[in-house]
C-alpha cells in the first residue's frame, strides 16, 4: 500500500524565532501578563524567542472581522527568513473561517514548524494537505504559560518531536484538570495541583505502523465536507490521533463521529488509533466513551485495529506534542507508542 509522505520543518531548537500567532481568538489582549509569562518562560525552558506576528495583538473585534488578516500572519511568518516557526497563542472557534485565504503552495514552498492544538487542527490539517509536516501541542496561553512554569513533561516532549531520533511516547506521570484564574497575575506563579498519571488503556490489542494524523474530533467534524477536510487519500494506513475539547462533547456524540468517518471509509483505511484523555470526564463517562469506541469499530468490522487509550495529549495538562505526517508505530505486547519524528 503507498502511503504518503511529508516535508520535515527545519525543527525548532534553542536561539530559535518563533512568531506567535493568533489564528482563531483575539482573547490575547484580555491576558497580556500571561502572554509575557509564555513567552518568558519559554525563552527560558527552550530556548525560544517567540514575538507577535503583525495582527496578533489587534484584539477580538478586528480577528473576529478580519479573518484573512489572520491568514496574512501566517503566510508572513512563512515567507520572513527571519522567522524559525510558528506557535498558536490560543485556540477559538472560528479558524475555519480562514479556509479561503490559506495559500497552500505557500506553506510546501516554505515549510515551517507550526505547532498547536484545538481550534488550530484547522491550520494543522491546511499544513497535512500541503503535504508538510505539523505539529500537535501546546499554545502559549495554555502549556507555554502554565502557572509556575513549563510543565517538565511538555519540555521534554517537545524537544523529542524536534529532535530527529526515534523516541517512545511515555505516560505522564502526574496530570491535572485544575482550574486557572488567568486574570490572576498573582496566581502565574503558583503550580496548580496534580494528582498521579493513571497510564494508558489499550481497547484494542495489536501491532501496527503509519503516519500520524489527526486532531481536535470537533473540529476534524467541522472541517467534514469542506475543502480543508483531509482526502481520504491521506487517511490510507495512517494512525488516527483524537482527542475531546473543554467543550465535553458526550460519548455517544464521539461515537457517531467515528460512524460518520466510518461512511466515508476512514476507519476502514487506518492502521491504528490513538485517543486522548477526554477533557473533564467523569469515570462513568470515560467507560461509556470506550464502549461506543468499540461499538462503533465492531460495526465498521475494525476490530483488528490496535488502540491505545487514555494518552496524554490535547486538553490535557500536561501535554504531549505529536508530530503529525511523522511514522508511528503501536504495540500493545509492549505497550509502547514509537515514533520517528
């Protein structure tokens, strides 16, 4: 089976400049003391000296009005030499509105580091189609500025998914779902509360190999039937990543999701699944969540297909970063996740 292949980004690494985009939500504006602490704190973790694209401090009214405004920054971060990368500051719900200003021949032609999670699996997915690599992580409100700094966990993830060595995904071995009081100033420096990691869960048994892909389920569906939605070309042999919004979709929604990818055929063309720790679920809720998860892949005859559960990206903390075109591979004997970035 051919399967595709994508451009690697110059990876990101310590002394590197890093535009800071605002791609969705303007609500940056309304936090400027948490944007300075991401940016500080990730000069000091990593290296990185992240600075505004041009529109990204032009507040919620203008983006909200102004979508290829939001469009030009990325295609500006793209095309400035003296621009590294790209980071998402925060997520939304409306970057699907950019679909008609993103020039994908600008994105091969200058492949770059773009990285975020959310409503950004919009821009993720333009990158995937332009067959450039891109990256699934934090954002700087969210993972780059959490409370006391950057969690040693999405460090280290991140210097793995920009690192070129294979590299096995590892549980986190402490996770929160904490509130946060952004407008705190006083609070940035106190660390939230975590409670100990609780592993993976693997719903499915097997062995298998492919290319990463995926996102925010959400907004995958959103994208459904537009001209930013993956081809199913792309799906073919690939591993699926998920992974649930703050918005708490219920299980049986996540199901009939997966029933809709498997009428298009996707289901039927992937080679493993990856799923993220659902956002603020209650334990009955995570049950039922695997329940329609297996339902749903018996219906599509796709009980062959390895899955692993429980993983530690998306609206998580802390986060994993997934380099998504990169190969992957799942074992459950091993109960190992491998990637080659």
């Amino acid at each position: 089976m051919d399967t595709p292949t994508f451009l690697r980004p110059r990876p990101l690494t310590s002394g590197s400049r890093v535009a800071a985009l605002s791609l969705s939500s303007g609500f940056v504006t309304e936090v400027p003391h948490r944007y300075a602490a991401g940016v500080r704190q990730a000069a000091e973790s990593l290296g990185w000296d992240i600075v505004p694209a041009p529109n990204a401090f032009r507040g919620p009214d203008y983006l909200y009005a102004n979508p290829q405004a939001r469009a030009d920054d990325l295609h500006w971060a793209l095309t400035n030499p003296e621009i590294d990368g790209m980071v998402s500051i925060i997520g939304g719900d409306d970057s699907i509105r950019l679909l008609p200003y993103l020039d994908l021949a600008l994105i091969r032609a200058h492949p770059k580091v773009f990285l975020g999670y959310s409503d950004a699996t919009v821009t993720l997915t333009q990158f995937l189609r332009a067959g450039v690599m891109a990256y699934h992580g934090p954002a700087v409100l969210t993972d780059l500025a959490e409370n006391g700094g950057i969690h040693p966990y999405v460090a280290q993830s991140l210097r793995q998914a920009f690192g070129g060595q294979a590299y096995d995904l590892s549980p986190s071995p402490e996770w929160t779902e904490a509130g946060q009081d952004w407008e705190d100033e006083a609070a940035q420096s106190v660390r939230r509360e975590f409670q100990p990691g609780d592993g993976w869960t693997w719903l499915q048994a097997g062995q298998a190999e492919g290319h990463l892909l995926g996102g925010c389920i959400e907004i995958l569906d959103m994208l459904s039937g537009t001209p930013g939605e993956l081809p199913l070309r792309l799906w073919r042999g690939a591993v699926m990543a998920l992974e649930t919004s703050n918005d708490v979709p219920k299980p049986a929604q996540v199901g009939y999701w997966l029933r809709n990818w498997a009428a298009k055929g996707v289901l039927q063309q992937l080679s493993g699944l990856l799923l993220a720790r659902p956002r603020d679920y209650t334990p009955e809720m995570v049950e039922d969540l695997y329940s329609w998860v297996r339902r749903v892949l018996k219906e599509a005859d796709r009980e062959d297909l390895p899955v692993v559960a429980n993983v530690d990206f998306g609206h998580t903390s802390p986060q994993l970063t997934l380099p998504l075109g990169a190969r992957v591979r799942l074992d459950s004997a091993a109960g190992r996740v491998t990637i080659w970035p």
